[in-house]
C-alpha cells in the first residue's frame, strides 16, 4: 500500500519537472494585532476544515486538510496557529531520551492545551522529532511571536513581519540563499510595500506566493489571531472570499465542511473541484492535466514523475472516497501512456483486490512481478489472492 503522504510531498509538477510542491505562510504584528497568512499548494482540492469543540478544559480547534483528516494546519480559540512545511532531507541526531510520539497526535495536544509558543516549545523539546527529517512546523500565537519545529532545531523570533516556506532557516544565513520562486515573488511584494495587519494586506501577500498549475495553491487561509476571524480563498482566486467567526462554529457540535463547498458552484475553485472528484469520468482530470501532452514518450512520462501524480489521485479514490472502480479507471488510463511501469501495475493490482476482482488482481500483479522481478509486495499479494480465491 502507497504512502500518500509521503509521495505527495516529493511528486513534481507535471509541466514542470524543475519544480516540487510549495506552500507558504505570512505572519505580522503591528498595533497589538496579529495576522497570519497561509497557502496551501497541491494536487487535490478535496480540502476540508473540521471544528471540535473544546471539552473539559481544553480549548476548540479548528483543523484543515485532506480527506484522511490529517491536519495540515490548525487555528485554536486561545488564538494560536500552526502549519506544516515539506522540506529536503534534513538528518535529525538529537533523539535520545525523547518520547516517542505520533506527530499528528503531539500537534492535537498543543492546539487543545496550550497557547503560547514558549508552552509548544517547551513540550516539543520532550519529543524524538525523527518524523520530521524531510518536513518542518510552525507555530504563531496572538503575541506574534513564532516558532519554527525543525527536527533538531527550536526557533523562537518576534519579528513584526516573518515569512516561511519549504526550506530550513537554521540552514540559510540570508533569505537571498531560497532559490524558490514563489518565496521569490511573495518577499519581493513584501519588501515593495507598506505593510499593515489586516486582512487585506494580507490576502495581497499570500496572492504574491500563491502558485497555479497542476500543484497550485489549492486554497489560502488568514487569521486575525486576536479577534479569531478567518479568511478563506478557493484554488487561488482572490476575487473571492469568504469570512469565518472562529467563536461561532465552536460553538456548534463537532461538524467538518468541504472548503470547496463555501463558495458558489460557478466558481473557479468549486468548478475545479467538481471536475477532480467526476465519479462518471473520473479520467477526465489527468486529460485535462495532460492535454496536447500526450504524444509525450513513456520516457519523458517518467521524468515529470506521472506515476506519482496517478498514485496520489488513485489511491485517493480507493482509499479516502472508497471508490475502487474509479481508481482502477484511473491506473487503467495511466497503465497506457506508462506500459512498463511495474509500480503502476503494482497499484492496479491492489485496486483490483479492494473490489474483489481477484483474477484481474492475479493478472495485475504477475505483470508487475514481471517487469520489476525484486517487487516483494506483488510476490506477497498474489499469495494472499491465492488464499482469497
């Protein structure tokens, strides 16, 4: 079984083989208040945000991220907010004597029990961080004072302005040293204008980061951390919003929303949205994405790593939208511009077993074992397939 979340954060762009996956965060402090800008960039737009309300002391939380309810962000009452970064592959040694922790379930206690930075910092100096060696997190509470979660690296600062992205500030001794473009263009509109804590500077400068494209800023969030307010925009439109009270919604029992479902059907975002989740035709998307593109060689299929993107948006329909029918159309499709892809095969297989398609699986699996002979996942599975039939 793929691991989605890894692949998703290393697979490339399909017209752009130079670039990976990116996303950005904005925080400023100005006159007592706090905002907080951030963009989230990939492939999927089934994006939601789930509210929990607090409970016995500890504080309400709103959550964002994939369909798995993995956060890739969070914003609590006491007005202290979190993202996650994908980064290269930093070595993390400082482990010993550290509790041995699921990352996902450290980030749920420090947004249910803690509100300021020095709390966060304080904790996470107790934990083995080894899970984050390829990824980073940070942390911004009302003060305006942040901190960066590096594997073996805490980093505290209260700078008016702070901008983050996919790289390591304890590796770089000047932002001049990013060669990301985005970053580029985002510290570029920043450093042209007059800056303001607002909602609408704000929204200007996540526009500034914001990226198009197959991995495109999905959606940007801002945050007033003092008055607990929240700014959405879909698919990087920013002709559009639409505003949350953060106090209101954890007011209401436990519920989660489709990001896309906030804005009117006709949308950009929501049309994009539609079409990525077209269960009749659930091809139609890579069509699209692959367009005049598809004289293109298995070769040059390859190096744009299409079998990533097939994986990512396959394994989402077996796995999340428990549609296997759907993810074997989608590995089908991908199986023809890529006929010797033992992993794709490989994927197909497993599609053919959650549907219980146990000859096609066999069939599927004997194939991949052909063209990649070491594959002990294929020689596992067509044992359990004989169990099976």
């Amino acid at each position: 079984m793929k691991n989605i979340l890894l692949i998703a954060l290393t697979i490339l762009l399909l017209t752009m083989p130079q670039s990976v996956t990116g996303c950005s965060m904005y925080k400023i402090t100005k006159n007592g208040k706090t905002i907080v800008g951030n963009n989230e960039d990939y492939l999927s737009p089934n994006n939601q945000f789930w509210y929990e309300k607090g409970k016995g002391g500890t504080f309400g939380v709103m959550y964002m991220g994939l369909l798995n309810k993995f956060a890739q962000g969070a914003i609590n009452e006491a007005g202290l907010v979190f993202d996650g970064f994908a980064n290269p592959h930093l070595p993390v040694e400082n482990t010993v004597g550290k509790s041995n922790i699921f990352i996902g379930d450290a980030i749920r206690k420090v947004m249910q029990s803690m509100r300021t930075v020095e709390e966060v910092k304080n904790y996470f100096e107790t934990i083995n961080l080894s899970s984050l060696s390829s990824s980073q997190l940070v942390f911004v509470d009302q003060s305006g004072t942040y901190l960066i979660v590096e594997g073996d690296e805490l980093l505290l600062g209260n700078e008016s302005e702070k901008s983050f992205s996919n790289f390591y500030y304890s590796q770089v001794e000047s932002l001049e040293e990013v060669e990301l473009d985005y970053f580029r263009k985002g510290m570029s509109f920043i450093n042209s204008n007059n800056s303001h804590a607002s909602f609408d500077f704000c929204g200007q400068v996540m526009q500034s980061f914001s990226a198009d494209g197959a991995f495109g800023t999905q959606y940007s969030t801002i945050y007033d951390l003092n008055d607990l307010k929240v700014r959405v925009y879909l698919f990087h439109d920013y002709s559009q919003f639409v505003e949350i009270d953060l106090k209101d919604e954890l007011s209401k029992e436990d519920h989660a929303v489709m990001i896309a479902d906030l804005f009117p059907e006709n949308s950009i975002g929501h049309q994009h949205y539609t079409k990525y989740n077209d269960k009749d035709n659930p091809t139609r998307f890579l069509e699209e994405l692959m367009g005049s593109n598809e004289q293109m060689s298995e070769a040059d299929f390859i190096s744009v790593g299409f079998n990533s993107i097939t994986n990512v948006i396959g394994y989402e329909w077996l796995e999340e939208k428990n549609n296997p029918k759907a993810a074997i159309k989608i590995f089908l499709y991908s199986i023809k511009v890529m006929p010797t892809d033992a992993d794709l095969y490989d994927s197909l297989g497993e599609a053919y077993m959650f549907d219980e398609q146990w000859e096609n699986a066999k069939t599927s699996y004997e194939r991949s074992l052909t063209l990649d002979p070491s594959n002990e996942n294929a020689r596992k599975k067509l044992v359990e397939i004989d169990k099976k039939r």
